[in-house]
C-alpha cells in the first residue's frame, strides 16, 4: 500500500556511519524482499509505504543543518558533508515512485559546494542514470552477502553475483561505489561463504571502500520471518536496548568481527573498510 502525502518529519539527523547526515525520508518504506526478514525499516512499518511530496521543505531541512556542521576530513569523505538520501527505502527499486525524478533529487545535493549523497541499494542492475555531468561522483554502497544467505533473507531479490557485475558498470556512469556488507551474518560455515564472496568481488571488481554491520533483530522480524529465515537470525539475540533490538552476544561478537577483518585480509587493504560493528 502507498500513502502519498506531505511529511511532517522534517529532521535531518547526523550520523557517523554511512554518512554524516541522514535526509528526512522522501519514501519511508519499501518493496524489496527483505523487509520480512531483517529489514530495520519493516520492524513497525511492515510493508507499508509513504512517498513524501514535500521535496523542497526535505532537502531545506539538509541545508539548513548543514550550515551548523563542521566538516572535518573522516571516513565518510575528505571533502563533502556525505548525506544519506535513502535511509529508509532502496530509492534504487523505489525510483519509479519518487515525487521527483531520482537523477533531479541527487542533482540538488550535487549542485550544494559542501553537500554529496548517498544511498545503499540490493538492485544496483536497476540503476541506470549518467552521472558523468555530475559536479561530484555520488555514491552508491552496493549490498552484498553470501547468495545462500541472500536466498533465504533476501528472497526474489537480484542475484548476489549480478550485483557484482553492476559495480564496475556503475562506476563507468561516474558513481562513486562502495560495497555495504551488510548485514552480516555469522553462522556455521559462514567464513568459508564469505571467502568465496571476497574471492568472487576481488576477480570482478577489484578494491572497493566497504562498510560492514552485523545483524540486527527484533521479536516482529523474527515473527514475521519464516522457518529457515528464523534459523539464520536466532543467533542474534542478545537484547541490546529497551526498544527490543537484539544483536550478536558481545561475549563473541568481537571474536567473529576479528575472524571477518583477517579473512577480508586475505583479499583487500583493512584500510578499505570504512567502518564495521
């Protein structure tokens, strides 16, 4: 269901992960297949959707919070205040919804001196957009992890090795890629599939920025989640605040994320990850 209407959450919010800023969303949910499984976004939306008409008054909000940041060189960029346009939807597969053309929306962001977007998406094959006129490269982070893994949690989405393929193409139309893995998934066997995933990302496209965030949970996706999708992300249980997220058990968290840093180790520089947790 799509509920177009005028939001009146006009907050841009800092970050220090992806970006240094999340937009006000401009869609807030999404179609993708995973918004029953570990989508963050789903946990009290569902499959609801609300396409925000009020452009202008979002993109202002950027603006005028922009004005009282300090931009420093960091991990999210040496240069540009990074903004995170699609915090809550892939914009990518949404694209088609937007109030405003997608290429017209990443225009505002790349016609600021300061201001540069980017956004996360699970169908880079749907991104078809020149960007070579663009004033900076925007960035995309291309989702990956394991395809056995994708199978269960990201189900009919685009194929884990297609997304491979896309990286470079998108990287001829002048975007700025970066890998999101994301979310990781610890499991029996799972360093062996992620070794077969660097292999397969190193022979198709080479050294790329990445960023890594381990699975989230909450009670409502592990509801709504099926059988084999329940297997996958028991293991992230422990309850981490009052809201009911859970997370991997920190007792051995830090074990596996170290076990993850040496095998990506084995096929890119450490100092390509931008951030993990």
């Amino acid at each position: 269901m799509i509920t177009v209407q005028r939001t009146k959450t006009i907050v841009t919010k800092p970050n220090d992960n992806s970006a240094n800023c999340i937009a006000p969303n401009i869609i807030y949910g999404c179609f993708g297949g995973c918004v029953n499984t570990y989508c963050y976004m789903s946990r009290y939306n569902g499959t609801r959707v609300f396409v925000n008409e009020n452009v202008d008054e979002i993109f202002n909000s950027v603006v005028e919070w922009e004005k009282t940041y300090d931009k420093t060189p960091d991990q999210q960029d040496p240069v540009y205040t990074m903004v995170d346009v699609a915090c809550n939807s892939d914009l990518v597969l949404m694209q088609r919804h937007m109030p405003e053309p997608l290429i017209d929306y990443l225009k505002r962001y790349d016609d600021h001196p300061r201001l540069n977007s980017t956004m996360a998406t699970k169908y880079p094959g749907l991104l078809k957009l020149d960007v070579n006129h663009f004033n900076k490269k925007p960035r995309v982070r291309v989702s990956l992890m394991p395809q056995v893994f994708s199978d269960i949690l990201e189900p009919k989405m685009q194929s884990i090795s297609s997304r491979i393929d896309d990286i470079n193409r998108l990287k001829e139309l002048g975007w700025e890629v970066h890998i999101n893995y994301s979310p990781l998934i610890f499991y029996p066997n799972w360093a062996e599939l992620y070794d077969d995933l660097f292999a397969e990302v190193k022979t198709k496209a080479g050294d790329n920025k990445c960023e890594v965030i381990a699975l989230t949970n909450h009670k409502f996706q592990i509801e709504r989640s099926s059988d084999i999708g329940q297997q996958l992300m028991k293991y992230s249980s422990e309850i981490k605040n009052k809201q009911g997220i859970m997370r991997y058990p920190l007792s051995y968290k830090s074990v596996f994320i170290a076990q993850f840093k040496q095998l990506y180790g084995l096929y890119f520089n450490l100092d390509t990850i931008r951030y993990i947790f």
